[in-house]
C-alpha cells in the first residue's frame, strides 16, 4: 500500500491500491473519533466517475463546540503548549515522517476525494506536506525571543507566545498541502487547531489526524470538524473562544470571516484569497518554447484550481502569434482523463458545481473573445466533471474572463506593446497574489519585479514557492504569509516581560 515511488505504476495498480483505501468518515475530536451531534453526514463523491465514496459526519455549531472545548483545554493544561521544545520537535518531524510512509493512502484520498491527478499527489502534495511539518518541526527549538535595550536596573525580555486556539479552513484545491500550510506552523508555535476541511475534500484531513496521534501529538491539541462552510465554518468563525482564525479561500468567503471576527471576539484573521495572477512574456526571452510550455503548466496544472494560477498570459505583440502557436501545441499535453491514469494530462474538476461554473466561463468567453483550443467537457467511460485546457486569444482587458477569478483550465491571452502597458495591465486588477514575467534581460527582470503588485514574483519560471519563502498576497488576495518563518507571526503574540532589580 505504500510504494515508495510512481515510476512504474500503471492504471491498473493505482485500481489495485485504491481498493484497498478505507475512509475515515468521523469528525476527530479530543482524541476520538466521533459521529456529528445531529447524526447527520453528507457524501464525498469521486468526480471522475460520480460515485459515492464515502458518508462523512456533517458538524455544525454544538460539535465545533465541543472541538473548541477540547483544544482549549488542551491548551491551558500545557501539554502541548508549555511542553520542552525538542518534543514538539520530535512530534511533528514524526508526523513528518508518517506521512511520507503513508503517501500513496492520503494520495489516493486526494485523488478520489476531489479529482487530481494521483501521479501529482503522490509526488508533489505528500512530499511537500510531509516536508513541512519536519521543516517547522526542526524550526521549533531555533524561535528565539529578543532582549531589548533599557535603563540600567531593568531588563526587558520579548518572546513570542502562542494564542491559544487556532481555526483553521482550508480549500479543497490542494487539501493535505493546505492543511500543512496551516496546521504545521500553529502547532509549531503552541497552539491547538481546529481545522475544518472543505466539505467537498475532507478525506485526507482526516486521515492525518489519526496519524498524528500516531506520532504523539496529544489528544485535543489537533481537531478535525468535517462539514458545510455555512454551518461549521461559520461556527468556528463566529466561535467567541477561537483566538484566530487562518483561512484559504475565495475573497468572497474571507470577507465574512472578516464579519464574523468583528461579531464575536476580534479574533485575529488571516486570509490568503483569490487571484488572477498575470504571466508577462517579452520579446527578449531567451527560450520562448520553454516559456510557453510553464505558460500551459501554470495554468493547466492541477486543472487550474489553484488560487495563483497564472491565468492571464501577456504576450509583447511582437511574438504574440508565434507564442500562441507553442501554447496550443503544448496544450495538448494536458487533456484530461482518469486521476488514476498517469498518462492522463489533467485529473477532474472538483464537484459538479465547479464544473458547471467553469463552463459557464467558457461560454461567456466565447461571446468575448476567440476560442483558440479547448472548450469541451469530454467524459471518461461515460462519467466525470471534466474541462478540456482552454486558450482564448483577442481577449481584452476588460472582459470577464480577464478579470474574473475562474478557477479552471482556462487561459486568457492579450497582447501588449511596451513595459509600460505590461505593468499597467498587470498591475489593473483587485488582486495581487502572484505574477511571472519572462525576459533574457536582468535589467528587465529587477525593473520589472519591482513594479509588479504580487506577493511573489517568479521570474523566468512560474509560481515559484518554497517552505523557506512565505506565500500571499495584497489587495482582495488577502493578508498574512503562510510558510517560511514568517507564517510562525500569525499564530503567536510579542509578549514583553520588564525586571526591575
């Protein structure tokens, strides 16, 4: 069950593999899994065949209740959070450690839980969230305080406490890796988390809080509340023993987190949100094929569900048509198919509302625009929400399409003349989550990144990230950076002790 590479693995033995993944369907709660208060549960359905895969306990208020309860009892008992560091270390270097051995399960889940490609998710999301939880965890004993300068007879120590409770929402577009995101650094610094996972993924989250008892964590310093935004997100949202909340999401949702911190306690919130991140292309790249083919990738990848997608491609006028040519060529490698088909270019979109909205983008964009490759909805053995990689060109600025987070495989291209207009245009957008620029110019390269509004810049690649380097945005894409040593900020507190002697 756990292969320790996909190198040879076919169709068929990731058939064999998922037959024999089990589920867990019970919200986690002070160590135990348990059914919701109200008994009722909703479906998790795979959507590359439509089928029913599991029933997963559906909380609401009284169970992100008694979740809450048991992380802050947790919390103020100190077990967790006043322990040695070098035990947080060895727990969550241990969790590290379980999810590497565990990898091709909670790929599987991933995979069967919301779409994506397996091949993917067994390469790319375990590694990286196994990865991080050891990289906080080797982190942990090297978070020193500061003395600051004072009068003689007196002495001033600042440390950096934890919080207490940490709510954790998270999407379901990456959702082991956005757990990690979130969970890693919170317990890294002290707190307990109650994590709700996106009712459309909530299979792996799940399954990680077993293995993290596993590893010694606890019980009730990692709970897990499966269920609706609406019900047990807005719980924990509104919860007035919740010190913080930290949510990936769309804009529209981090808003109302916003009004549910401003209801209850003012508890702090920390949003990383939506984006249209722009991928600028100059006449003077060196490899355009190259910069053609990562175009196709920073869209196309992971069916375009992923919040920095480089979804609006500027192209200098100069190269538009020939670039254009490489796209719809490199396009072709990612039609979309079975997840479980490593051959398959693209996995399935999430749900069947997600599909349907998607569809509905590439309607309004053919009244705009020119559909230069895609468009189509295939099915798979008669089954699955599916969208072929889709390419308009002859976009403009202002259409929809180009302004308008899709969350899909779906590429809108415009043309520019100068680097003026290429910032300008760039830049003319409610977001500023990330963007890609191309040039065989260094001077272009420093001149150009500066003047971007993005969180991360990635220059002569795309969506460039790491676990030493933070992740977020400005504008409508939110506040506060997960990963790196900076996402530690979020969950903690300067405290500064005074000693008079």
């Amino acid at each position: 069950m756990n292969p320790t590479s996909t190198e040879n693995l076919q169709l068929a033995d990731w058939r064999r593999l998922a037959a024999q993944v089990v589920p867990r369907t019970l919200a986690h709660i002070g160590g135990r899994s348990v059914p919701a208060r109200s008994g009722r549960t909703f479906v998790a359905i795979n959507p590359a065949t439509e089928a029913v895969i599991a029933e997963v306990a559906s909380c609401d208020a009284p169970d992100v209740d008694d979740a809450v309860r048991a992380a802050r009892n947790a919390f103020e008992s100190g077990v967790w959070s006043r322990c040695a560091p070098a035990e947080r270390k060895r727990v969550l270097c241990r969790l590290g450690e379980l999810i590497a051995s565990h990898g091709a399960e909670l790929a599987l889940l991933d995979s069967l839980n919301m779409g994506k490609r397996v091949a993917d998710a067994f390469s790319i999301d375990v590694p990286a969230a196994g990865g991080l939880f050891s990289w906080y965890g080797e982190a942990v004993d090297k978070l020193n305080g500061e003395v600051a300068s004072t009068e003689p007879g007196n002495l001033a120590v600042v440390t950096r406490e934890p919080l207490g409770v940490v709510g954790a929402v998270v999407p379901w577009n990456f959702p082991l890796d956005m757990v990690a995101w979130k969970v890693a650094p919170a317990l890294a610094a002290g707190n307990s988390v109650v994590l709700k996972p996106a009712e459309q993924s909530p299979l792996s989250a799940l399954r990680l809080a077993e293995l993290a008892l596993e590893a010694g964590l606890p019980p009730g310093v990692l709970n897990v509340v499966p269920g609706y935004g609406e019900t047990a997100g807005r719980a924990l949202g509104l919860h007035p023993d919740v010190d913080v909340l930290a949510f990936t999401g769309s804009t529209a949702v981090g808003k109302k987190f916003l009004e549910y911190a401003a209801q209850s306690n003012m508890k702090q919130v920390w949003l990383e949100c939506g984006g249209k991140s722009p991928n600028l292309v100059f006449d003077d790249t060196d490899d355009l094929d190259l910069a053609a083919r990562k175009a196709c990738f920073g869209i196309f990848f992971n069916q375009g569900e992923v919040c920095s997608a480089n979804s609006r491609l500027l192209v200098q006028r100069s190269i538009h048509d020939a670039f254009v040519d490489r796209l719809i060529s490199h396009a072709a490698a990612f039609m979309p198919g079975d997840p479980l088909d490593p051959s398959s270019g693209m996995g399935a979109i999430v749900d069947e509302q997600q599909h349907r909205r998607v569809r509905e983008w590439i309607a309004r964009g053919r009244d705009s625009a020119t559909l230069a490759i895609g468009g189509g909805a295939p099915r798979v053995d008669g089954k699955g929400y599916f969208i072929e990689p889709t390419i308009f060109i002859d976009v403009k600025h202002d259409d929809a399409i180009a302004r308008e987070e899709i969350f899909g495989p779906v590429l809108s291209v415009m043309a520019f003349d100068t680097e003026d207009e290429a910032v300008r245009l760039a830049n003319d957008s409610i977001y500023g989550l990330a963007a890609s620029l191309w040039t065989g110019s260094l001077s272009r390269a420093h001149r150009v990144s500066g003047r971007l509004r993005a969180g991360t810049v990635s220059v002569n690649t795309v969506d460039a990230l790491s676990a030493q380097t933070p992740f977020g945005g400005f504008r409508q894409s939110g506040f506060g950076r997960d990963l790196s040593l900076h996402a530690i900020d979020k969950y903690t507190g300067l405290k500064t002790t005074w000693i008079s002697y």
